[in-house]
C-alpha cells in the first residue's frame, strides 16, 4: 500500500469508527433497546461457546469420555446427557442399526 492509501484507510477507519460509537450512544440512551442488544449478545455468546467447544473436540483438544454420545455442553456449562431423559448410557444399551426387525 502506497502512503497516501494507507493514509486514505485510515481516514475511513476513523469514520467508521465515529459512526460506530454515536450508534452506540444511541443505543446506551434507548433503555428497551440496550436491554434487546444486550439479551441478544447474551445468546449470541452462548451460541458462540458451545460452538467453540464442539470445535475443540473436533480438533482433538477434549475428548468425549467413552460411552457419551458427544451431545455437548449446555449454556450453563453442564454437560449434557445422550439419553434426553437426565440418565446416562449404559454398556448394555447398544443396538445393531443393521439388524432386521
């Protein structure tokens, strides 16, 4: 980048920044809008961590504990069950997914 692109980039950033943060008091000055953004960014970030934690499984950083189903993480941290029913699988629970019935 030429110095006068850099300089014309750095214009812009600081534009987009100032638009940026009089959106931002406007927002803080609505109360029922704050509340909304802010009880999205909540689920937003929720949704966030347990992707986060369903990628570093994938990448090896935690492993299931053998006999779970991966199901994963709820939003309160708790792992969560492969059975639906708060119980957990047992040894003796497998099925063939080939057999006839």
């Amino acid at each position: 980048m030429s110095p006068s692109e850099v300089q014309r980039e750095k214009e812009w950033q600081a534009e987009y920044d100032a638009n940026t943060l009089a959106e931002a008091q406007v927002i803080y000055s609505d109360p029922a809008r704050l509340k909304k953004a802010q009880e999205k960014a909540k689920k937003m970030a929720e949704d966030q961590r347990e992707k986060a934690n369903a990628m570093q499984k994938v990448a090896g950083a935690k492993k299931t504990p053998q006999g779970s189903t991966g199901m994963g993480v709820s939003s309160t941290g708790k792992r969560r069950s492969g059975t639906g029913s708060g119980g957990s699988i047992k040894k003796s629970d497998n099925f063939n997914v080939f057999k006839k019935i």
